[in-house]
C-alpha cells in the first residue's frame, strides 16, 4: 500500500511532463544492466534456450480471441488441454499426463504467477481462476525442465508473466459470440522514472452451448513496481476472482450425436430421474484474494530474488452428490541467487533457491438434496495441513566450444496433515525426498541446438485424493467420509530433443521437437462410478509407462502481395500400464494423438485463414478399453480473420464450421459401459466476435 501511495503521488507530480513525452523516451533510463524483476519475453526466450529440454514460450497477447486458456495455449506442443463446458470453468490441462486422472481436475502442474505458486501447498489449484487477457508472456518448462524449487511433479510448471505499466497505458477489450457469451476487460497504466503500475478490470458470461452450463468470472488484478539503484526491483501484486460455473456433467456416449445441448434430466429414462441435473443443480463457485511481491537486486555476478505470497480461498464444489466446501489460507516465500562468474563469456553457472508454503484448509462435506440441490446433513468436517520445504542446487559448465552439461538436486520436506472435527481420525503423513537431474545441451549450429536429460520427479496426493466422500445418488442418509492413505507417485523420465530454424530473418521456419519416456510407479489413479461421479483415488501397483512426441512448427512465407502465417504442433501421449490388472492396456484419459494447425494470409492490416483440431483416432474412457466405449475420433474446422492498424485490433472467428457433434472429454472410469453417463459433449457451431484499443 505504501507503494501504491508512492506510485501516485510521483504519477500526480510528473503527470504534465509524462504526459508530454512517448513511452519510450521515459524508460529509457532503465538500462538492460539493472536486469528488472520481470524478464521480457525476448529475456525469457534466451533463458529457455538454455534449459536442456522441453519448453513452451506463448504470448497471448499476440492472439485475436483470449477469453479461454485454451486461446493462449491451444498452439504449445507438448500441452493438451481439454474443454469441460467451453466457457470459464476447469479445462483439462495435461503434460505429458500428470494429474489427468484427477477430478477436478486441479494437480499435476505447478502454476505460478510472475514466478511465485498460485497452486495451494497441497499442490491443487482451480484452473477458471487464471486469467490469461493479463498475461504478457506464459513460459512453460514441461517435466523435469521445471526451474521452481516448489516443481517436482511429472508435468512440470506454468508460469503467467503480468503486464505491467510499463509495458502499454491502457487496453480496453470487448468480445461477444455464440450462447450468450459476453467478455470486457479495461486496464490502465502509467510509467515514470521509478514507478510504474497497471490496473486492469475484466468480466465475462456466457449462458453455455448446453443446459445448465452457465458461467461468469469477474477479476482484479493490479501491480505496481519501483526500480531504484544497483538493479533493485520490487513490485507487489494483487490479485481478486469470483468465479461461478454451472456444470451440466455427463451423459451416456449416444446423446453426443442425439442431443449434444441436453443433459441428464431431459429425458425420461430411470437414470434421467436419479441424476436430475435441474435438480441437484451442480456447480462450483469459489473466490480468491492473492497478495505477493516480489524483488530482485543484483548483477550478472551475483543475482538474488525473493519472493512472498498470500492467498485466500473460498470454494464450493456440488459434485450431484455431495458439496464440498473449503476455506483455504495459504502463505509462502522464495529465495533464489544465481551467478556466472565472468559474465555471460564465463564457462561456470550456477543457481540455489529455497522454497516454503503452508495451507490451512477448512474442508466440510454436505449430501446434495436430489429435489433441489440444497445442502443436507453435513457427514465430514476436516482440518488439513499442507506444508512444503524444498531447496534446490544447479549448475551448468560449458565443458567444450558448443557443448553444456547441466545438473540439479532439488530436496523436499513435504507433510500432508488431516483430523477429522467430527469423528477424532487423524491421518499425518510426511516424506522427504531429492529429486536429481543431469543434462546435456549441444549447439549444433548457431540455428540448431540439441539436449538430452535423465531426471526424477515426485508428486505427493492431494487432499482431493485424501479426503475421500462416498454419496449413492439414491441414498444420501448414509454418506460417509474417510481419509485415505496414499503413496507418493514416482517417476524417472528420459527426454531427447531439440530445437532450431530454417533460413533467417522473418520468414524463417521455427521448430521444436522433443521424445520422452517416463517410468512411473504408484500412478496416482482416480476414477467414477456408472454415473460418472468420483468414487476414489488408489496407486497403481502394477507400474505404467508414459512416452510420447511433441513438435511444432512455425513460419512465414511470402504469396503475392502478402504472406502465409503458420504454426502447427503434434502431440503424441502413449500411456500404457506395464503390469498389474491392466497390463498392456492403455491409460485412459488423454487424446493419443491431437494436430492443432492454423494458416493465416497476411496482407496489410488483414489476416484470414482455416484453422483446425484434430484427434484423428478413439480415446479410450476407462483403462479396461472396454470395446464400444471409446471418444470417437473427430476434427474440428475453424475459421479466423483479423485485422489490426494502429492501437486498432478486430476479429471475427468460427469454430466448429461443420457442426460436427463428438465429446471434448469424459469421465474416467476403471470399467466403463457406454449407456452410462461419462461424456462431455463438445461445443457446437459457434461465432465470435471482439475488438480492442490499445492506447
């Protein structure tokens, strides 16, 4: 608050000044060599090029349509994510196939904002609070190439670089479309010579493509920075999101092409009236407030950080059988100091960090009234516990001309603590644990670099996993709640890659491909019953094998009196389970192959062009791979065009052009029947339209 004061006061006394000069010239003063907090995104691109594996650098602000997280991400190899209900609700996000089994889906990737975790200790996190129209940049470090002495899990992490004030004045965007939806976002910054802030004020509707699947979602976020001698940036952050979401869950596999919009209760069958959706009326609804900050001073010799975050959540999730409420209180800090003695010439690297979070959860659990969708009897009430301690060592030695070998030792002290208010069961579990990675990067040729890493990864359950409710639709008198006992998933991950370009200048072709094969034990499971609703989280004890293939390819390439912009990715995910009950048979949960392609002609101020999305073969639903009851494969046609001069940028997009009817996800049962509810039925033709000022 002391900052903001400063902030305003300084803005007021230099306002006419300011106001008189162009950007550019009141930040000249900011040299490269103060190195600022937060890396620009061309900074970052540098920094990734050094990490030996894969990784993902997105600039949302770069694309038309930003209303989803899928807008930002939908063209990043190696990340998959998965509509639930099209609009700002729980996507499923998946690398390389952490945390795909849980539900909701909330584990497997550590998020964070300008570097600090938005995941609660736990490790789980509410996707629909993330606000991607705020982000400059989003740096992905896919599996063990995680930076974040808090990463140690199998998908490794995102980062949401924000906007600040010295990056543009002030935004305003607006977009509408197909079902009701409905998006605005203002924002406003000013920079001076030591200060600079940013505010920006979004919300969005959208009464959904299916029955009961309205959602909304309003945010503030705000960050102000200062700059002072030597290299010193501090900037604070502060982060508020209400976000509400109906959810139409699933519906048996021959509604998909029947009755894509409907849900259960729309028919007259049996299982129509026992799962009513009008009536049990699920949804969930949660709240945050997020306060960090974060500063850096240093130089290229010595580089220290330190970052510190609060957060407080309110979440309500009524699953059709049971309402979980939780009141969360989560506070962390990180440390971080690097070096390279003799600059960037200098053949040694090396970076430590510590990192530590505490959440305090409030956790009761109500049965659902079947005729209204109230709470009944409250049947668990829990305190939870979550706190980590990690600390983590790298280094990085160029031992030849063109030749790097890089390594690392991340250690953690993680505690998972839960009682029960109710009935005195306690269940207290700890585990301390390194994880260690070698790897080796080779600059080819100054267009081509090669890598190869060998690392371990760790991923302790979350209380969504530990605290287990068991509801019969037909029966909420006898509700019961238990805590779970759960092994730590364990993997060791071998990755070969690279990355490059071909030609120069702007229409060179940029491309990037990496193989990986990650060996698990204890795969955390989780899975639903015939109506598709959670029924418990086990380990798997037979082994399973995750491997796959990520590319992409990106460029330019002159036609006529303009060019052709495109940009394509390939993700293969072959997860298979090596032993035990399932052996041989194919995890279910991820797309084995999904092509996202655009190609856009660019000519003047006019970009136009197809798009599509293709999973081009069935995805199994459950990891019998029942016959009959697989998501058929399907491809979904788009259309784009854009046009942007000066601060004016509007678009106009179509997505699924030919209407076709298919299931963007399911729910992932051990043994499944395709009569029973478990599908998601896929947005529908649709047409959006939007435009922003830039000033």
């Amino acid at each position: 608050m002391l900052l903001m004061a400063a902030w305003a006061a300084q803005a007021q006394a230099q306002a006419q000044d300011a106001a008189s000069l162009p950007s550019v010239t009141v930040q000249s003063s900011r040299t490269s060599a103060e190195m600022p907090a937060r890396k620009t995104a061309e900074q970052e691109r540098k920094q990734l090029e050094r990490v030996p594996g894969g990784t993902n650098l997105a600039e949302p602000q770069k694309e038309a349509r930003l209303a989803t997280l899928r807008d930002a991400l939908d063209y990043q190899p190696g990340i998959v994510l998965q509509d639930f209900f099209g609009g700002t609700d729980q996507p499923r996000l998946n690398i390389r196939g952490s945390g795909i089994q849980s539900n909701p889906v909330n584990r497997g990737v550590l998020l964070l904002q300008d570097g600090l975790p938005l995941n609660e200790a736990d490790g789980s996190f509410i996707i629909g609070l993330v606000e991607p129209r705020n982000a400059a940049y989003i740096s992905a470090r896919r599996g063990a190439n995680a930076m974040s002495a808090g990463a140690t899990t199998l998908g490794g992490e995102l980062d949401f670089v924000s906007l600040t004030g010295a990056d543009e004045r002030g935004r305003v965007r607006a977009e509408a479309g197909s079902f009701g939806r409905q998006g605005l976002q203002g924002a406003v910054g000013s920079v001076g010579e030591r200060l600079d802030g940013r505010v920006s004020v979004s919300s969005d509707r959208y009464d959904g493509y299916r029955h009961h699947s309205a959602s909304q979602r309003d945010a503030l976020q705000a960050n102000v920075g200062f700059q002072g001698e030597g290299g010193f940036e501090n900037r604070t952050y502060l982060n508020w999101t209400d976000l509400a979401f109906e959810i139409p869950s699933v519906v048996p596999k021959d509604r998909i092409t029947s009755n894509p919009r409907g849900v259960m209760g729309d028919g007259k069958t049996p299982q129509d009236q026992l799962l009513n959706v009008y009536k049990r009326d699920p949804r969930r609804e949660a709240t945050q407030l997020r306060l960090a900050n974060r500063s850096t001073w240093g130089s290229e010799a010595l580089r220290q950080e330190a970052g510190v975050y609060w957060q407080d959540t309110d979440d309500l999730f009524n699953n059709q059988t049971s309402h979980t409420v939780t009141h969360s209180r989560t506070v962390g800090a990180q440390w971080q100091a690097s070096g390279r003695p003799g600059g960037q010439g200098g053949a040694v690297g090396w970076r430590t960090s510590l990192s530590w979070a505490q959440s305090q959860m409030d956790r009761d659990l109500y049965a659902t009234n079947p005729a209204n969708g109230t709470q009944l009897q409250r049947f668990g009430s829990y305190d939870l516990d979550a706190s980590n301690l990690q600390a983590l060592a790298a280094g990085d030695w160029r031992v030849a001309p063109g030749w790097t070998v890089l390594g690392s030792l991340q250690w953690s002290q993680i505690t998972r603590d839960a009682a029960s208010r109710t009935s005195g069961a306690k269940l207290d579990q700890d585990w301390s644990f390194g994880t260690p990675k070698i790897g080796v990067n080779w600059d080819l040729s100054p267009a081509t670099r090669l890598w190869a890493n060998l690392s371990r990864s760790q991923e302790a359950p979350t209380y969504w996993e530990i605290v287990s409710a068991t509801v019969a639709p037909n029966n909420p008198a006898a509700a019961s709640a238990e805590l779970v006992r759960l092994k730590m998933q364990t993997a060791t991950t071998l990755e070969l890659g690279g990355q490059g370009r071909w030609g120069e200048g702007p229409q060179a072709q940029h491309w990037t491909a990496t193989v990986y094969r990650s060996v698990i034990d204890d795969e955390l499971m989780s899975t639903t019953d015939a109506n598709g609703i959670k029924v418990g989280t086990y380990n798997y004890r037979g082994g399973t094998v995750h491997q796959g293939v990520e590319l992409g390819l990106a460029g330019s390439q002159r036609l006529g009196l303009g060019a052709l912009d495109y940009r394509s990715t390939w993700t293969y995910s072959d997860f298979r389970f090596d032993g035990g009950e399932y052996a041989g048979k194919r995890i279910a949960g991820v797309p084995r192959h999904l092509i996202n392609a655009e190609v856009m002609w660019r000519i003047g101020a006019w970009r136009f062009g197809p798009n599509v999305r293709w999973v081009p073969v069935a995805t199994p639903t459950d990891h019998a791979n029942t016959p009959g009851t697989q998501a058929e494969a399907y491809a979904l046609l788009g259309l784009k065009v854009e046009w942007r001069e000066g601060p004016w940028a509007v678009y106009v997009q179509a997505d699924n052009v030919t209407d076709r009817r298919y299931a963007s996800s399911f729910a992932i049962r051990n043994q499944a029947a395709a009569a029973s509810p478990g599908y998601l039925p896929g947005l529908g033709r649709s047409l959006t339209a939007g435009l922003t000022y830039k000033f």
